[in-house]
C-alpha cells in the first residue's frame, strides 16, 4: 500500500511537473512549429531558418524534429532572426517566469532572446543575453524574466503576454566563422523568482565645482527618483559618498545627482561606463550578485585622479585617402566593430583623424583603423608581418597599459612612423588656412597673427620629404604659392611654434 501511494505521488508530481511547462515550439506540429526570417545575416544565403532533423537524439531531446540557426559572417554584430509569422501560441508570462529552450551548438557562445508584442507595444519588449552551458550536446537555457530586460526600458516580462520570439547569437559580437545552433522546444515553466541583492554606490565629489548639501543615486531600479537613493557622506568634508541598496540582479541605468537638481555629470558618448539611451548619458552596471561598485569621481568612470587620457590620431597616404564614409578606431576588446562610437574626427579639415578616449591607468587593448564604415572589418589596415601588428590577433595594433596621458600618431596600413602627420599632432589650431583645397597650380596660405611674423612655412610629400620652403616678409597674412612643378598626391604645409608642430594637409590635383 505505501509502494503504491509513492508510486501515486511520483506520477501526480510528474504530472504537475509535465502541466507546468507549456510548449511554444517544438517544431514537430504545424502548430507548434514556425520559421525564423533572418536580418543583416551577413554571409549566410538562406533567407529564413529551416526545420530539419534532430542531428543529435540522445539525453534531454530525442524529438525528430529541431530548429536550424546560423548567424553569417559579416552581418550587423545584432544580426539575428524574428519569428515569421509570429508563433501560434502565444508566450504566456502571466503565470510562468521561466523562458526555456534546448540548445545544441558546436563551439562556446551566448543566445539572447527577445520578446516582442507585449501588451504596451514596444515599451513591453524584453531580452537578455545567457552563455550557451555546453557544447556537442543538448542542453536547457532557462531566462529569468521576474529580472528586468537589459535593453530599452529594463523591465520584467512576468505578467505579460508577448506574441513573437527573435533569437540572436553572440550579440553585439563580430563574427569571424559562421556559428551554427540547434534550437527545439521553446517553452514557458516555472523557477523560482529572482531575489534582490545588496548593491553598493561610492561617489567621490572632489571635482564638483560648488556647494554640496546632498548627493543621491537614481535610476531603473528605484524609478529615477532622486529622495529614493540618498547617499551619506563617508566623513564631514570628505566629498566621499555611499548607499547601499537591494536592487534585482540585471543590467541596471543610473545617474549621480548633486542637492536634488544637478544630474548631468557631462560624461562623454566613449566613455566606458555610459549607455546612450535616446541621447540620455546614464551610467550602468552589470549586477548578478552581492556587489560593491568601484569609487567614481564626479564626471569619470574612475575614481578621481585614476584616469587617462588617450589622444589617437591618423594620417593617410596619397594612395589611400580618408574614406568619405569616416575614419574608425575599432577592434580588440575594447572597441567596437567599425562603424560603432569610436569615429575619429576632422575637426580643423588637416587631415588628420582624431579621438580622445579617457580611461583607467593601465588600460591597455588590441585596435586597428577602418577606413570607412565596416561592421565586417572589409576596410580595416592591414599589417600583415609589419612590426606594429600582432599576428596572434589578427594583425591589429597592440596598446601596452597606459599609466599617463598619452598622444598616439599613427599612418593608415603603416608601421614605419607618423611620417603622414609629421612629428607630433599637438597644436589642434595649425594657424592657417589652405585655398583652393584641392588645388591645381596655385594655393594660397592665409595666416594668423604668429604666423605672419614667422616668415617661413615647409611644404613636404605625404612621406615626410621637403619638397619646397615657402618664404615670406614677416608681417604678410596671405601668401600664394606655385604648386605647378608639384606631382599629384598629398602634401603637409607645416611650421615649428614653440617645438611643437602645427600642419595642414593639401591635395595637387
């Protein structure tokens, strides 16, 4: 009799267990089933995904039939796949918090999934990014959704209902070699809901100009409001302030606020620590435990006076010009692909592409230089056996840890020297201007106050050769210049003030 009940109880048990879990996709049914159609795929020719056999019928998943993803090589690092039509059952979160599916990949990597259709539109959509646990077998990925989304607005799918599914595969990663995954059995369940974690915010005010009588902490986790995340100074005239709060475990948004009203820090677009949601530069944090945030100063990413400045920038030969679709500093693992935040600037039209990062001492990364916008790489440098490239990565240039500011001159394709942009690239304001620019026969340098007591300007070729010294009476403000005897190509008008270099770049058409 006791045999028996147990028996009863394990089948009932089973039972609720079977019940709890509610079939999206399995891709054994018309109902159950649906195609993926692919977006900026890069490489891979098939337009949708296809359902084909189970190439792996053993331990979890012994079904017949599965789904087939593959994410190409060159696409958008958000390349991805959107059920089309949307599945027949709806994804139902109202009682469920679990969404689950069984993965089979070949070589390690991540899945994100994203809900869409919610009952607020796009305010509802929801996702987040999970490591694929094994490979050469199936295995079951659970998201949380009691947890907030880790895009747009940051809030839970529990509760709702959502009417399509996309997939990604290693989001917001280049892709070198196609990644190919097997999907089956897309369902809701049930876990147990997530639980706060205590969460630790250090300001250091140092750098605030002006009275303090409050600092506070606001953000996605407390609905922006300021009076909610008070934070107690850590001694009387310290400017060191500190909170700690139970926050759920997911990527969170946030901002310092000074007396209540100051929120905008002036944090910039390439700073580490920012996300750029819709032109709003808010601070964020990944938290997935108990964690304690580094101290940040007042307008950085790093504790006040544990920062560097990183000045960048490019020159190009007359053989490869700047491409008109910008210039990027991309790779590693500390930039994004070309096309990305870090675009390098013109901003005096020289010629010579700029950018200024700020970072932790000791940063240091591979990168390299993309002319033109390339989420592929098809446009980056090549070095290929230069000195400057390391060929374990690619090619790509390699930053050793930065301790000090730093200015970094560099030619596009070449590790002979910065030979394109002369010596250094310190005076942003080269003091003069250049006209017709290109320019056939003649040009004519306008000049500055300095430079018109200077009486001499160097023209040389793209590789650093004088090829003709322009003399003049101090006191002049335009000068013309023969360019006739000059071949086609690129060339530097520059002088010397104060040792340091002031340069132009012209065109001879």
């Amino acid at each position: 009799m006791k045999k028996l009940l147990f028996f009863l109880l394990l089948l009932i048990g089973g039972m609720i267990q079977v019940k709890a879990q509610n079939i999206i996709l399995d891709f054994e049914t018309p109902e159950t089933s649906t195609t993926f159609s692919y977006f900026d795929n890069g490489d891979w020719p098939d337009v949708t995904t296809k359902v084909v056999a189970n190439p792996d019928k053993s331990g979890i998943n012994t079904s017949d039939s599965v789904l087939y993803f593959v994410r190409g090589v060159g696409g958008q690092t958000w390349a991805g796949a959107y059920g089309n039509p949307a599945p027949t059952r709806p994804i139902d979160l109202t009682t469920h918090n679990r969404l689950t599916c069984m993965v089979w990949a070949e070589k390690p990597g991540t899945v994100q999934l994203k809900l869409e259709g919610g009952p607020a539109g796009g305010d509802d959509n929801w996702e987040r990014v999970l490591p694929i646990p094994a490979t050469g077998q199936w295995v079951k990925m659970e998201w949380d959704v009691t947890l907030p989304g880790e895009a747009g607005l940051k809030v839970p799918a529990f509760g709702k209902v959502y009417k399509n599914l996309v997939i990604f595969a290693n989001f917001l990663e280049v892709t070198t070699e196609q990644v190919h995954l097997r999907f089956d059995d897309f369902a809701t369940d049930e876990g147990e809901a997530a639980q706060p974690v205590p969460v630790t915010f250090v300001l250091n005010a140092a750098s605030y100009n002006g009275t303090i009588t409050s600092a506070s902490v606001a953000g996605t986790f407390n609905g922006w409001d300021a009076s909610a995340g008070a934070l107690t100074e850590v001694s009387a005239g310290s400017k060191l302030y500190s909170g700690t709060f139970d926050i759920l475990p997911g990527v969170i948004e946030y901002k310092f606020v000074i007396n209540g009203s100051v929120w905008e820090e002036g944090l910039s677009p390439l700073d580490e620590c920012i996300v750029n949601n819709n032109g709003f530069i808010n601070r964020k944090a990944s938290i997935s435990g108990e964690t304690n945030l580094i101290p940040v100063c007042w307008n950085k990413c790093y504790n006040c006076g544990e920062d560097v400045d990183i000045t960048v920038n490019i020159g190009f030969g007359a053989a490869n010009p700047a491409s008109p679709d910008g210039v990027w500093i991309a790779g590693g693992t500390k930039f994004e692909a070309p096309g990305g935040k870090y675009k390098m600037e013109d901003s005096d039209g020289d010629g010579i592409y700029s950018i200024k990062i700020n970072r932790g001492t000791g940063f240091g990364s591979h990168f390299t230089f993309a002319n033109g916008n390339c989420p592929d790489y098809s446009c980056k440098e090549h070095l290929d056996n230069q000195d400057c490239g390391d060929g374990s990565n690619y090619w790509d240039r390699k930053l050793l840890p930065v301790t000090q500011d730093t200015v970094i001159n560099a030619c596009f394709g070449d590790c002979s020297g910065a030979s394109c942009i002369s010596s250094t690239k310190v005076l942003k304001d080269a003091g003069f201007t250049i006209s017709p620019n290109p320019g056939s026969n003649m040009i004519q340098l306008r000049f500055d106050s300095y430079l018109q007591e200077k009486g001499v300007v160097t023209i040389s070729n793209i590789i650093g050769k004088v090829v003709d010294q322009v003399n003049y009476t101090p006191g002049t403000q335009v000068v013309q210049v023969d360019i006739n005897a000059l071949t086609p190509g690129v060339y530097m008008a520059s002088y010397i003030k104060n040792g340091l270099v002031g340069t132009k770049l012209f065109v001879k058409n």
